[in-house]
C-alpha cells in the first residue's frame, strides 16, 4: 500500500487536489470548530466584505454563517495552484429560514504554511437564488459529498 502523502507545500496536481476536496469535506461538516482547526491561530479572510482574523473569529463567523445558511452543501474544485498557494473555485447551495433556496458562486485563494495549516484566504462569493427544480447538490444533510456524486464541471457549473 503506498502512503498518503501529507497535504502541505510544496504542492503536486495530486496534494492540491486532495488538499481542496479535505477541505470541502471539512466544510460539508459545518462543524466550526473542526474548520478552524486547518488554518493558523492568527489566519486572516477576507469573506465577502467581511474581515476576520483568528480561530476564534473564525468559529465565531461559522457559526453564524450555518445558523442562518440551513441545509449548507458545497462542492471546491481546483483551479490552479503554486508552491504553498491554490486557488479554487466553488458553489454551494443552502436554504434560509423561510425555505427559499439559494447557490453561492465564488472563488478563493489559499495560502499555506510548512505546516499546511491555511493563513490565507481571500473569497469572493455571489448568491443566486433558486427553486427546488434548480437544486443540483443532493447528499446527506451534514458530510462529505460521495464520491459518485458530480462536481462543479461535470454539473456545468
């Protein structure tokens, strides 16, 4: 059996890759702490127009982030990356608490330090809202997207 190799820098196709979909997993969660816990005690975002630093922002930013975006589900794909550094691109669906739906288009950049713990993430998001028919992202409620269900291109987003 060959070993995993560890997710950090400097990045191969192959640890970019599994390095985005750990933390889509990680997300798909939507356990704030566990995500905080894969960027550095003094990580800086920038999240839409908000500006966050630290574990303890972080988790309290996701935290109220999943008590309003009910129903989270997200899929990352890689879009390029560099020695400590990738970029994704990424859409995920919720609903609010009236039950209208919406799906969230964005991109973010990473970067990482030796450890592979993220110091870096800047994220530009826009919603659209959607109907049920529109709905493409069906898993269960909390956890990893499986592994037969399509990703951003094969959807055609």
């Amino acid at each position: 059996m060959t070993p995993t190799p560890p997710l950090v820098p400097p990045f191969t196709l192959d640890t970019a890759i599994a390095k985005v979909r750990a933390a889509e997993d990680s997300w798909n969660t939507r356990d704030p702490e566990r995500v905080a816990d894969a960027y550095t005690p003094d990580s800086w975002w920038r999240n839409r127009s908000t500006f966050i630093q630290g574990r303890a922002q972080i988790v309290d930013f996701l935290t109220d982030k999943w008590a309003t975006e009910l129903e989270y589900r997200l899929i990352k794909e890689i879009w390029a990356f560099g020695d400590d550094r990738i970029a994704v691109r990424f859409a995920y669906e919720y609903h609010d608490d009236t039950g209208r739906w919406f799906r969230a288009y964005g991109n973010e950049n990473w970067e990482f330090n030796a450890d592979g713990l993220m110091r870096t993430r800047h994220a530009s998001i826009n919603d659209v809202a959607l109907t049920e028919a529109d709905r493409l992202f069906h898993w269960d409620r909390s956890g990893p997207r499986p592994t037969d269900h399509p990703g951003l291109t094969e959807l055609g987003l």
